[in-house]
C-alpha cells in the first residue's frame, strides 16, 4: 500500500459498510469475521468493537446469519444485509 503514510492504519473503506440509526444515534459498521469456537462477525458499534456470534445480540444489534463476506444484522424491525465487498 504505497499510498498510505502510516503502516498499521487500515484502509479507510467505503461508507456503504457503515449503517447509521438516528433514532438511537448509533452507527453499525461491519469489520471482519472471526472464528474462535465458532464463526463470530465483528462489529464497530458507535465506535465499539465487538464480535458476536450467530444468534446473539449487543447493544440491540442482533446477527441473524453469518456468511462470509456477508452477515444479516437486525436492530429493531430493521434489516439488513453487511457485506465486507
């Protein structure tokens, strides 16, 4: 990445990966995945980085399936597809 001038700062992505709810005044941006003991999405949630796994729940974002690069998300009545692509 010769473009960058910090080595360890990621590459600022689109903002099509970042969901925002005025409502709640919170922000949902798709991170990456893991898988520990089982495949786990990770999430930034108003600047909280968090991996939940299939079926949980934080800070009322739910992840409805886990299929890399893309995950189902739920907040409220809210759906949504993130995708890493």
């Amino acid at each position: 990445f010769p473009e960058r001038t910090e080595l360890f700062d990621p590459p600022k992505r689109a903002q099509s990966t970042q969901r925002r709810d005025d409502e709640h005044g919170q922000s949902v941006e798709l991170k990456g995945f893991i898988t520990v003991d089982q495949p786990r999405v990770v999430l930034s949630i108003d600047g909280v980085i968090s991996p939940i796994p299939e079926g949980g729940e934080k800070y009322g974002v739910h992840v409805i399936s886990i299929q890399p690069p893309k995950a189902v998300l739920q907040r409220g009545r809210n759906r949504w597809v993130a995708t890493l692509e």
